[in-house]
C-alpha cells in the first residue's frame, strides 16, 4: 500500500511540473514582442518619464470611438499611406524610446495593421517596441476589461 502510494505521488508530481503556468505574452511567431493588455496599463501609470509611448495603428473609427490615454492615432499600417503617417509620427523620437502599438479591430492573430507597424518601426530602428496583446479586439480586451481609455 504505501508503494503504491510514493508511486502515485510520484506520477502527480510529475504531471504538475509537466503543467507548467502559461507564458507570459512575450514573443509572437512572427517575432513580434507581445505585453499583455494589465502588464502594459501598470507600465503606463508609471512615472512619466519612463512611459513607453503609444501608437495606435489601426482604423480612425476605432481611435474616435476609444483608445489608450496618450496614444496617438498614425493610421492603418495596412495601407502604404498609413504606413507613411506612422513613420512621420514617429520620426524625430529616440531609437531606445518604448514604444507600445495596437489596433484592436479584431483578433489580433487577423489583425491586418500590427504586423505592418511592428515592420516599419523596427526598420527605422526603434529597438524597444512591443505590441499590445488583443487577443479578440480593443473593446473586449481592453474596454470591458476595465483598463483607462478615452475618447476623441
């Protein structure tokens, strides 16, 4: 009896280390830096001078209608044009600044913006930029999760 007990201990201990807590979002397959949606909103009430800055990169309507205190708005990174604003937005800001992008107008593993911006900034050198994990959309995981946002 009491092998068969240190067996099965065994085999729970076993099956608890397999089960190890999820991640932390930190790295996307496409090598995007992700931070999830609580993580980024404690880093934002930081002190000021150590905020990272926020770019959202998606559809005006989504801006208008809510958006991240601070953030400004640089347009669809999907469009050539969208793509050209961000760059100007972001064009006289240090190459080590923070920097925290999102859409938020659907999935993100979907989202036809973040993927875009994440390129652009990174080619003009910014080494510091990690993209706000939404899973399904700004309003679901941001809005309704009770973080700060603001409207236009």
């Amino acid at each position: 009896m009491l092998h068969r007990f240190g067996l099965y201990s065994l085999a729970g201990l076993f099956l608890l280390t397999m089960q190890a807590p999820p991640a932390p979002a930190q790295a996307s397959r496409s090598g995007m830096k992700l931070i999830r949606t609580q993580r980024a909103a404690a880093e934002l009430r930081g002190p000021a001078a150590r905020r990272p800055r926020v770019v959202q990169v998606g559809f005006f309507r989504l801006y208008e209608a809510g958006h991240i205190p601070g953030a400004i708005y640089a347009g669809p990174a999907r469009t050539a044009q969208g793509r050209q604003k961000l760059r100007q937005a972001v064009k006289s800001w240090p190459r080590n600044a923070q920097i925290f992008i999102y859409c938020g107008c659907c999935p993100m593993a979907e989202c036809p913006n973040v993927r875009p911006a994440w390129t652009v900034l990174k080619k003009m050198g910014f080494r510091q930029v990690r993209v706000i994990d939404l899973p399904q959309n700004f309003y679901t995981n941001w809005i309704q999760a009770g973080l700060p946002h603001t409207r236009q």
